[in-house]
C-alpha cells in the first residue's frame, strides 16, 4: 500500500525529545526518507535503536557554520520541520543578555539557517517543498517571564511569513504550528505558571503530542497544498480571547 510520504525525503530538528521524536518517527511510518537532527547523543541513538530506518544527525544549532556544513550534507530534502526550541523563564528587568541571545540563537536563528540551507536545495532542484515552522500560542500572548520566548515566536511567524512570500514561487510551502501547552520536558518545569491557561482554554484541555503530530503531517502533505504562510493555532480555542 502506498504511504503517505513514499519518494520523500523529510529532516525534523530538536528530534531527540517532545514533539521532534514523535514527529520524526511518524514521517518515517508514512514512507519518507528521514533525518533526526538534535544534539544529544543517547537521544538520538535510542530512536535509531527504536526506528532503524531513521538517520541520526549530531548538531548543536547554536554553532551557525557548523550546523550549514552537516545539514548541506544531507542532500535534497522535501519535507522540512523546524521543531528545536528551549525556553527559559525570566522576568524582563531580570532577563541576562546570554538568555536572550540563546534562546533567539536556537528558535529564531536555528530556524533560519537550516532552513536558507535547505530551500536553496529545493529551488535548485526545481522539486519545491514543505516547511513547518515550531511556533507558538506564545507568539501573540503575554505571559509573565516569557518575553523572551514570546518574541522568538513571534519572529518565528513572521519568517514564516517572509519565506512563504519568497519561496513561494519556487513552489516552496512554509507554515507554522502555534501550540499552546503540551507536556514535554519544554513544559513540565513551568507546570504551576501554565496551568492558568486551561481556565481560559473553551475545549478545557491542552494539546496532546498527537494532536501536534497531525497538524504537521497535515501541513506538510499535498492535502494542505494551497496553504502557505499560515501561522495555526493549536489551542483548543485559546486565541478567541
Ligand atoms: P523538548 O524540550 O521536549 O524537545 C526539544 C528538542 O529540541 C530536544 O530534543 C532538544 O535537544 C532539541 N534542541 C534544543 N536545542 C537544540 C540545539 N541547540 N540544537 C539541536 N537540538 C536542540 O521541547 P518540545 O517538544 O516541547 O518543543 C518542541 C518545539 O515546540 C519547540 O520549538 C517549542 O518551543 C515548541 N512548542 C512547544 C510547546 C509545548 O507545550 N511543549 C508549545 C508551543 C510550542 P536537547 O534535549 O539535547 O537539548
């Protein structure tokens, strides 16, 4: 039986954890050809062990030149998520520089770079492609000590934005997920100053990984062909208010 993404060739970054590993996993079930990048080592090499067919990529986004050199590597990709974030909590006035720059460096700027990388590839080979963007709920929501990360997000729509005006010529689709919260080790250290959200949430319970899972599968495939430059809320209604 024909799979979903059978010939495709996917990366997914941040995939040692959370939403990445799911995310990876579920790619290579449907068919595609795929590359689990993140930077810790026994993660990685316990979804080899659990997916053999998975390929395993070593690399710390916050290293800008190492990081284009491995990915250049991986040759032509068609389905591409942006998924590596980390967020670390911290009033504004208390905020220190090296928090803001980490946390740009991996969520905006990582976004970036692996994806100037691969979409020079997908025009190149004339082949077009699918990029998903790991945004946030937080993106366009104040929350206490999350400024920092709520501007990453917010920048990570806007890219979103750009690179789907820009590539879309090159038959390049680029969109974003917008999750609230789902427990991840991401999420689960900032359990009591989240939970207040599902008071507001109408549907009265968060996303599951699952739920994240398909709204990319959903994204990346030809179901979803003419939606580029889309920014989705995954939010049980949250973004009413
Ligand atoms: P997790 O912390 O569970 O997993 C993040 C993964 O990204 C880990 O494998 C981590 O590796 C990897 N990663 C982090 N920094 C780097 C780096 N510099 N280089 C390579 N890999 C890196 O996070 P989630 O699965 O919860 O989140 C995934 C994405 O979804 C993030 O972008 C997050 O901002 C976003 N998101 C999450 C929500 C949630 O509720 N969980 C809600 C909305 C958005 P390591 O552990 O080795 O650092």
């Amino acid at each position: 039986m024909a799979m979903l993404f059978d010939g495709k060739r996917a990366l997914v970054t941040g995939a040692g954890k959370g939403f990445g590993r799911a995310i990876a996993k579920k790619l290579a079930e449907c068919g595609a050809e795929t590359f689990a990048l993140s930077r810790t080592q026994a993660d990685l090499d316990s979804l080899k062990l659990e997916v053999p067919t998975i390929n395993i990529l070593n690399v710390d986004l916050l290293d800008w030149d190492k990081t284009r050199e491995e990915v250049s590597k991986i040759g032509h990709i068609d389905l591409l998520v942006n998924n590596a974030g980390v967020s670390k909590k911290s009033s504004f006035i208390n905020t220190p520089k090296e928090n803001i720059d980490m946390m740009f460096d991996v969520n905006f700027k990582g976004t970036f770079n692996v994806s100037q990388v691969i979409a020079k590839k997908m025009i190149d080979s004339g082949k077009g492609g699918s990029i998903v963007n790991l945004s946030s709920t937080m993106s366009e929501k104040a929350l206490t000590n999350g400024c920092v990360y709520s501007t990453t997000k917010s920048a990570v729509d806007m890219l979103t934005k750009c690179m789907a005006l820009e590539l879309g010529p090159h038959n390049i689709r680029v969109n974003a997920i917008n999750p609230t919260v789902v427990w991840t080790d991401l999420t689960l250290q900032y359990k009591d100053e989240l939970m207040p959200l599902l008071a507001l949430t109408p549907m009265g319970r968060f996303p599951e990984i699952e739920d994240v899972v398909n709204a990319v599968v959903f994204l990346l495939g030809d179901q979803s062909g003419m939606i580029s430059g889309e920014c989705l809320r995954l939010d049980g209604g949250l973004g009413v208010h």
